[in-house]
C-alpha cells in the first residue's frame, strides 16, 4: 500500500464568507492557509485564486503571483484549477496553464452543478490535455461520473494524457453521481493500469469517502472547497482542521504519510 497523498482544496470558486467565516478570501489569507496545511503534511494544493476584493478570478497574473508566494515558504506541488468558476470562459480558463504550475485538475466532461451547467466538451477537454502534455503539468484526471471515465481511456488512446494516471473522483455534488460505496468501487475497477487514485465527497459524503479511501490504499482532498463542517452542523474552522481529522483516519488505519518526495514519485511529478 502506498502511502497517504493529502491534496487541500482549500477556496474554491462558489463560496463567500456568507457560507463560512473561516474561507480564506484574499491573496494573503489563501498564502496562510497553504502554509497552516503544509506544516500539517499535506502535499498537494488545489488552487483557485481570489483578487484583494475576495472576487475569485483565473487572471492569470493574480494566479503566478499566488503561486510564486506559496512557493517561497512551502513545498507543496501547486495544483492550478482549470475549472475556474462556472461562468469563465474557456479561452480564461486554458490561459490557466500558463502560470509556472506543476499539476492542474482536468475535469473529464460536463456536469450540472446545481441549476447550472459546468461545461467541459470533449474538444475543450483534449486542448487541456494538450497544453498540459506541451507544458509538462501532471494532469489530475476529475471524475465526477462514470462516464467520464470513458473519456479519459479517449484521451490515453489518442496519447493526449500519460502514464502514471492520477485521478480525483468527487462524488456527491448537485447534479454529479450519489456519494455511495458502491459507486466509488464501480468507477475505480474502470481505471486504466498505472493509475492512482484519490477521493472525496461533497458536504456530509466527505468523511464516509476519506474513510473508504485511506483504509483501501487510496489518497484524499480535503478542504472548504467541498465540505465547509467538521462535524454535522459545527464549521470547521480553517482547512486546517480538516486536514488533522484526515490525520486521525490515517492513525486509525496505521496509514503513514507520504514525504514529498515520495508524493512527487507517485504523481510523477519532477521538481
């Protein structure tokens, strides 16, 4: 069993202060929270950028700017968000890749999110692929459905995406496939050879998924990105205290923590 990858999605696009006090909504409160997460072990930060305003924003200068200040007192592989918010464009968001980054989430297919669309059509899709591969960014392989599986074997065939494979199934948002066991368990036996994978769950399916996950040999994302409690109906106060549950599971199951270097061999990721 490998051991345990932590990735933070620690901001996110959708979420105010209005949800939760404890968002990190600024430049310099995302830089603080990276560094909280970092001293906790955690390896990976998914990153979505918010301007001095709160304003989340894929500009691509706010977003090297984030990148670089997070580099300087950490060690964490950078994971840049090309999903953005729901309304960017897609010139915006492939403009994303060009921010020094080492990993960027590509999500494989469109989804309804809540009452509205999160579109990602199969030719957006493979010139992320594309400027990823050019580039030389790990992709994070998102699933949200089973049938975006489909579309990653798509693009290892048309040699858009390789090996090593890593994935991210985030089950249990609106609109995106229930939060089960079971339904974990369909997708994964779908993955190609070489892949690892991670979990996570939206609101109350986060734990049940991290729990599954770090006793079966997968790795996590935690974070107020996809659950803003720590227990039903009290906030967590900061991604930092997710991450310390997150620890708790991983003693629990005798699962260590991976070192960076370790990290960076599994995700294939180069410094």
């Amino acid at each position: 069993m490998q051991p345990l990858i932590i990735t933070v999605a620690g901001v996110g696009a959708e979420l105010t202060k209005k949800d939760t006090p404890y968002l990190p909504s600024t430049p310099d409160e995302i830089i603080l929270e990276a560094q909280k997460v970092a001293k906790l072990g955690a390896h990976v930060f998914h990153l979505h950028v918010r301007d001095k305003k709160g304003r989340p924003t894929i500009n691509k200068k706010h977003i090297s700017r984030l990148v670089a200040e997070i580099r300087k007192t950490t060690s964490l592989i950078i994971q840049v968000s090309t999903g953005g918010a729901i309304t960017d464009s897609y010139k915006k968001r492939l403009a994303t890749l060009e921010t020094h980054v080492e990993m960027a989430s590509l999500t494989l297919g469109s989804t309804n999110f809540g009452n509205d669309v999160f579109s990602n059509p199969l030719p957006f899709i493979e010139k992320l692929a594309l400027a990823m591969k050019d580039k030389k960014i790990r992709p994070e392989l998102e699933i949200f459905d089973v049938g975006m599986m489909n579309t990653a074997h798509k693009l290892i065939e048309k040699g858009l995406i390789e090996a090593p494979f890593h994935f991210n199934v985030i089950l249990g948002g609106p609109g995106w496939l229930a939060a089960s066991l079971e339904n974990l368990e369909f997708i994964l036996k779908k993955m190609p050879p070489y892949s690892t994978w991670s979990a996570s769950g939206i609101g109350k399916h986060q734990f049940p998924m991290l729990d599954y996950a770090i006793e079966q040999g997968g790795h996590i994302r935690t974070g107020l990105e996809d659950n803003i409690y720590i227990q039903k109906g009290i906030l967590a106060k900061g991604n930092a205290e997710l991450v310390e549950q997150t620890l708790d599971l991983a003693s629990k199951y005798q699962r260590r923590l991976a070192t960076m270097e370790e990290a960076r061999k599994i995700l294939g990721i180069s410094r």
